[in-house]
C-alpha cells in the first residue's frame, strides 16, 4: 500500500470499520468504555464529504437522527490519512456510546455540562478548559496509535504532516 494510493470505498469502509473495532476494543480492555457500550453500537459512513469540508475536518464523530453514535469521513483520504483521523475520532466514539459526550451544533454536552464549541481554528481548541471532550481524545488517541502501531507494525508510517486531523 503506498500512503498515497487510493481504493474503492467498499474496501476502504472495511478498513475503517476493522479498526474502529479494535480502536473501541483497546478502549474497552483499558477500561476506557465498557465493551457492552460499544458493541454493535456504532457505525461509520463516508459520504458526507462536502459537509466535512465546510466544517473545516476530514472526519468527525457525531450522533445521526436516530440517536446512534457514527463516525464520518472524507471519502478521498489516503489509506494513512484516514488510519491517524481513526485513532481520535474512535476516541470520540467511545465517548458519546458511554453518553459522556453528546455533540451538537453550537454547544456540545459533556458530562452534563453545555459547552461551547469552538471553531476548528481556535487555539482553545483542544484545551482542558474549552473543550475537554477534544483534550481527552487527543491523550488517549495517542495511546491507541502506540498500541496498534505495535499490534500492527505494518500500518505504521510517518504521519508528521497533521493530515488534517480534526474531529
């Protein structure tokens, strides 16, 4: 696979939907989230391609109209591309299926708590303070790349550009 070669979007789901799986599964095993909150409880799509990218993300993780946690993203990512966006949005996954997180547009609950959300561009973005659904996402996403890339060698390759990654 070279970082920049592109696949059919029914290989591309599987992709994404493997790793999701394992993403929630270590989240589970580390006591993140409990297994029963996350299986068969979720589901990706990748269609949603101009809304992402009026948003300013290339994937992001939300609740659809009928109250199930999903995770989208763009549909022209590479391979790489969409493997580092898995790590934090799957984050953000286990967040909402554990009802933690309930984005909305505007504000977002998070524990309870209305929150403001903050443009992607703010530098307050990621903070503790501001947004802290994002800060949580960002540590434990770190650990689920260091993991997987472990478990998984073969899907490790620089990724020091940002691609973008935004939730």
């Amino acid at each position: 696979m070279s970082e920049g070669q592109k696949y059919d979007s029914s290989y591309m789901k599987e992709i994404v939907d493997t790793l999701v799986g394992r993403c929630l599964g270590f989240l589970a095993d580390q006591g993140f989230v409990r297994r029963d909150q996350v299986e068969h409880n979720w589901y990706t799509r990748c269609d949603m391609d101009e809304r992402l990218a009026n948003s300013g993300f290339v994937a992001g993780a939300s609740i659809d109209n009928v109250g199930r946690p999903v995770m989208a993203y763009a549909s022209n990512l590479s391979v790489q591309a969409i493997i580092y966006a898995i790590f934090h949005e799957s984050v953000h996954l286990a967040q909402i299926c554990k009802q933690d997180y309930v984005p909305g547009k505007g504000v977002s609950i998070w524990k309870g708590i209305e929150k403001k959300n903050l443009p992607h561009d703010d530098p307050n973005y990621f903070s503790l303070d501001y947004q802290p659904w994002e800060h949580e996402a960002c540590e434990w996403a770190e650990r689920l790349q260091t993991a997987l890339y472990k478990q998984y060698p073969e899907i490790e390759k620089p990724m020091r550009t940002g691609a973008g990654l935004k939730s």
